[in-house]
C-alpha cells in the first residue's frame, strides 16, 4: 500500500529514482514512525510524511517527519554527529551514502587560532511582544582573526563580517542571515550551520554531546521555524540561571555595543 510520504527532489538526487520510488510505493518505508522534529508517533498510512535525508562525509540516514512539522530535504551534518545520532537509536552504525561531491570546507570564522571554546545556552526571549527561541553565544576566551597574532578580540568584528547585525533594539527582531541555520534534530540541539563555499553548509557551532532544549523551547522553534541567534564577547553575558537574567545581560550587552544577532531558519526541523 502506498505511503503518504514526501520525497523531496533534493532528497531524491541522493538517493536515487530507484529508491525514491520504492519509498514511495510503500517499500522501505515505516508505517509507524517517532517524527525526528518533535519526537511524537508518526504514521505514514494515515498522514503526510517528510523523508529527512541527514547526510554526512560518508554515510548517510534517512529520517521521517510529520509534514506538518517539516518538509522532505537534506540536512548536512558531520560524520561524528551522524553516527552518534544512530548508535543512540538503534546502536549501529549509518550505512554508507551514496556516491556524491564531499561537502565543502568552512568559511573563516572565529574559531581559530586561539581554540577557544563557544558557549552556547537556549532560552526565550520576548521580542516585539512574541517569546522567541533564542540561542545566545558566547566563546570562553578572545577570537583572533584568522592569521593573526595580535591581542584583539575580533569575535564580533568576524560575525559582522559574515552577515549578523548590531543589536541596539532588544525589542526589535533581528534581520535574517541567509545561508545560517540551527540543526534541532531528534528533540535536541546538534550544531549552528554557516554557509560553505559551493553552496552546503557546514557546522560553526557543533554539540559534543546533542543538547537537550525544553519543550517550551522546541515548541517555540517549530512555531516560529527559525530562532534568534545572539552572540557577545567573552565575559559579556556569563551563564545566567534564570531567562530574566540572561535577558537582562544581553539588554545591558547591546547598551554597551557588544551584541551582534541574526533571525537564523531551522534546519531540519
């Protein structure tokens, strides 16, 4: 019995008509499923359903989704995060992808030389009278800017660089930066993905270990299809335990002009 599933022409170009077809035709295909955006059973029987293709350097997953929650696409993620995301459910390794062109590598971003770590913490921020997700970076040292050997901190100088924006407005939603994206996939948080040079994306940010986000965090995020992405200075803001706090730090962040952001899609779910 056919499926209602959705096969995206992305996904079908890495899997093959072949495959696609038998997806299609009811082959290979789950009738129950948990949907890999918001963790609740799916069924393919009685409902549209996205075919997510997570695919990494050299193995690749297909996941389903409710269409509701997310369309049929790729999702690039590393190898690591790839194979840790399947031992986690079925305690097996990916199998092999198919056959195509190897991601690109990163653009320059601040991460080098000085190997400092990026902090990242979730919370919900009101901006223009809505609670958005936000995800709210911070690195753990100064970031020199590729090549350099001075002392400056060019952390936000770079992101300026790569499309964010200054904060002056807590108020105000910050202006989309195309090619960025944050990777909320099985319930938890993976990786922040930047724009590669031929058009793949590639992880700026990536988790060690997926961080698990509320549901009232998750749920805003589906909503909104997309989260705010605030980044500052090391020392800027600190961990702040409750969200009013933490909002209260970017605000005084943004007063001193050491707050940058950008309204960023999900990827994924």
């Amino acid at each position: 019995m056919p499926r209602m599933l959705d096969v995206s022409d992305d996904v079908r170009a890495e899997i093959g008509d072949e495959e696609a077809d038998r997806l299609l035709a009811g082959g290979d295909a789950p009738g129950s499923y948990d949907c890999t955006s918001c963790r609740t059973p799916g069924d393919s029987d009685q409902e549209r359903t996205s075919t997510v293709l997570f695919v990494g350097e050299e193995t690749a997953v297909l996941a389903f989704a409710h269409a509701t929650c997310i369309p049929s696409q790729v999702v690039p993620v590393s190898e690591e995060q790839l194979q840790g995301a399947v031992r986690s459910i079925t305690g097996e390794d990916a199998a092999p992808r198919t056959p195509g062109s190897q991601p690109s590598p990163a653009v320059p971003v601040p991460t080098a030389p000085r190997q400092a770590t990026l902090g990242i913490t979730c919370g919900l921020v009101l901006v223009e009278a809505d609670l958005r997700p936000a995800l709210v970076v911070e690195p753990d040292g100064p970031i020199a800017r590729p090549g350099s050997t001075g002392p400056d901190d060019d952390f936000l100088p770079l992101l300026l660089e790569q499309g964010f924006h200054p904060v002056t407005d807590m108020n105000q939603l910050p202006a989309p930066n195309p090619g960025w994206s944050a990777l909320l996939a099985m319930g938890k948080l993976h990786a922040v993905l930047q724009p590669g040079n031929s058009g793949q994306q590639s992880a700026w940010w990536q988790a060690h270990q997926p961080l698990a986000v509320s549901d009232g965090w998750r749920a805003a995020a589906n909503k909104a299809q997309s989260v705010v992405l605030y980044a500052a200075p090391a020392g800027t803001i600190g961990h702040q335990p409750r969200e009013d706090l933490m909002r209260q730090a970017l605000e005084d962040a943004a007063a001193k002009g050491a707050l940058v952001a950008a309204e960023i899609p999900l990827a994924g779910t």
